[in-house]
C-alpha cells in the first residue's frame, strides 16, 4: 500500500474492510460527517482515537500517523494471513450479492417466457404476449448487466485485489463470466424459443400455431442453434469481456463430456417425439423401426462416452463419473418427453362401389400431443440438477473444512 495521509489511509482501511462511514462512526462513538472530514483530510482524528481506530482496522498507531503500511510482509508485497483472510471474505461477499442479482435476473427472464406462452395460448394474442416478453428479457439482461458491473467497480476500487493472488483474482473473473453468460444466454434463449410464436403462421386470425406444429417445425432447430450458442459463445463472451481464458482443466473436460451426452439424449428424445409420424400398421421393416432403432442406439453411446472421458482423465475421473451419473439420470425426462405425442388408430369403414355391400375397413392415424408430459420433463430435469448441485456444494464445503 502506498504512503498516504491519515485519511486517505482511514479511507483505504475502511473499503479493504467493507465497512461504510457509518459503521466506523458508530464504532467509534462519533458522526459519520467527522469520518467524512478525515476522510477529505479536512481535520485529523483526535489522538484519543487513535488506538481505538488502529485496532478497529487491525493496524498499528505508528502505521495510521505514517499513514503507510510498515509491516516486513506487506512490504514486500506479500500478504499476511489476517489480510488473506479479509481478502476472501470480501469475495465471498461480493460473489454471493452478484450470484442473488443473478438469479432475480434469471428469474425475471422465466417469467418472460411463462407470460409468452400464457398470452398466446390462454389469450390468443402472440404479438402482445411477444411484447411483454421483450420487455422482461429487457429488464432482466439490465439487472445482470448492472451485477456485473457493480462486481467489476469493487475489485476495481478495492487496493486489496491489487495485492491478491493471481490465481484467486482469475477464479473471481471466471465466476463473474460464468454466471453473467448465463443471465444473458437464458434472456437471448427466451427471444429465441417466442419467435416462432409470432414467426408461424396459423390458420385463423388471433390464434396461434398448433402446440405440435411449433414443437416440431421450430422448438427443435432452435434447440440446436442455442446448444451451438451456448458452446460456442462461452469461449468467447469470456475471453472478450472479462479477459479470461477457457482453461484445459476438469471443468472443459466435464463441458465436454455433458455436451456430447446432453446432444445424444436431446437426438434421442427428438426422434421418440418425431416416430409416431411414421409408426404405419401391418408387418415389414418400416422408417417408424428405424426412427426407434436409433433411438434407442442413442443411450448406450452417452454411456460410452463416460468410459472414454473417464478413461483420458484418470486424474479427475470421479468428477467425470459423478457427472455422469446425472447425466444417465437425464435420461428419465427424456423419455416422459417422448410420451407427449402419441398416435391412436381409428378403422374407418369404406363400402365397395361394385354394390356387393362388402365392406373395407382401413385405419386412419390420430395424432394427440400432451403437453403435461413436457411440463413434467422439465421440472424433473430441474430437480435433478439441483439435488446434483447441492451435492457437489456440500461436498466441496466439506473437503474445505
């Protein structure tokens, strides 16, 4: 820390510690206007207070008069436990207020997407649903920008990262880039999956697209640009933004893995979805077979991919596992998704023209969609995360002590 005055020295201790005027006045029995004025080096703090405010900010008398840190360790450039330990605890504090305004952002972006689809099929009205939707995703991209630029402004303002280690200021800036993308890409997702709302056109004026039509002519090619997004724009958004490179350690390796695995139950899933429209009565090997065939060829290839990762990453092979394992357990939802579209078999009767009174009977498909079943997915989905995350957090607490 450089040489400073006294107040300017008061006013670094204060931020290092995260405290406001207010605080320190009423720690040490005085206004916060006095604090202010020492702050702005219009007067000196009375001598008597002197001890009282070097052991409040953990310094020495002689080292608040010098207005300079005097310590063998710190000047050196090293820090002692005691700062290390201030250190964390501010990034502790700092992460946990950005990860809150992260998830309201988030939050807020759902809420978007539920008053899309509640407008469109509830009112009929997809242009307006689509508007209120706008801006709710608006509002949530403003409250994760406003996060991360808050984060940014303490580390910058705060001369304890200017001391910190490297590799705890990387950690900080990859958990900012990590959470941040994620408020961004759920709010550019939620435009993406309502275009197709006001995109497709229906048959009727102020309705909207048949719930089938938009799952299979527009929710999968769109789930499969956003999976080019997410993989594709990450890399990017944090080099270019936050200056933070994509390491090659366990995380790459397990985004790997849980992209090739999330891609092949995705495929899986899809052509459950799609076979009814091929399923055809009477014998012989038909599209609908094949369709099943690879679908069912789907599972064993995202297990496939575990023993490989696990086997080229011997050193985190049971992070590689344990990833795995709710990743196999993906497969659950994906297979109630699957039952969301359902064909059933009318016979139809047909009299022959030649006036013999027989009777021909053919069958004519039905094609039924229920939507429950992808409700029910997704909150599963949900769930199983969650009980996964929450896991892998006890866990690392534990090991941390």
């Amino acid at each position: 820390m450089t040489k400073n005055s006294i107040g300017q020295f008061i006013a670094a201790l204060r931020k290092v510690n995260g405290m406001t005027q207010q605080e320190v006045a009423d720690r040490l029995n005085v206004s916060n206007k006095a604090v202010s004025r020492w702050e702005r080096d219009e007067c000196a703090p009375d001598l008597s207070l002197i001890p009282a405010i070097a052991e409040m900010f953990g310094v020495s008398c002689d080292e608040l008069l010098r207005g300079e840190r005097i310590d063998a360790e710190c000047s050196s450039g090293k820090m002692n436990t005691k700062t290390v330990k201030q250190l964390k605890n501010l990034v502790r504090r700092v992460l946990s207020s950005f990860k809150s305004l992260i998830m309201v952002s988030v939050s807020v972006g759902l809420a978007g997407l539920v008053s899309m689809f509640g407008i469109a099929y509830g009112f009929y009205r997809p242009v307006i649903g689509f508007a209120v939707m706008l801006n709710l995703e608006t509002a949530a991209s403003v409250i994760a920008a406003f996060a991360v630029s808050r984060a940014k402004c303490i580390k910058n303002d705060n001369e304890l990262f200017d001391r910190a280690p490297e590799d705890l200021c990387a950690e900080f800036d990859r958990t900012l880039a990590n959470w941040s993308f994620a408020a961004f890409f759920a709010a550019a997702a939620a435009v993406i999956l309502s275009l197709g709302q006001v995109l497709l056109k229906s048959d009727y004026i102020n309705s909207v697209v048949t719930f089938r039509s938009y799952i299979t002519g527009y929710v999968l090619p769109a789930s499969v640009l956003l999976a080019l997004v997410w993989l594709k724009g990450k890399p990017f958004y944090s080099k270019h933004i936050f200056d933070v490179e994509t390491p090659e350690n366990e995380h790459s390796a397990l985004s790997r893995m849980t992209a090739i695995q999330m891609g092949l139950l995705l495929l899986m899933s899809a052509l459950i979805l799609l076979s009814p429209y091929w399923q055809k009565r009477g014998g012989g090997f038909t599209l609908f077979d094949l369709d099943v065939l690879l679908a069912i060829v789907c599972y064993p290839l995202s297990i496939l991919c575990v023993v490989v990762f696990a086997s080229k990453n011997k050193e985190h092979r049971p992070a590689v596992i344990f990833c795995g394992s709710r990743n196999f357990l993906m497969k659950l939802p994906m297979l109630i998704l699957g039952r969301a579209h359902y064909v059933s078999w009318i016979h139809v009767g047909h009299q022959a023209i030649d006036g013999s009174g027989e009777v021909y009977i053919r069958y004519q498909p039905t094609h039924y969609w229920d939507v429950r079943y992808i409700f029910i997915a997704f909150g599963l989905s949900v769930l199983i995360y969650l009980l996964f995350y929450v896991t892998a957090a006890l866990y690392k607490k534990y090991q941390q002590g």
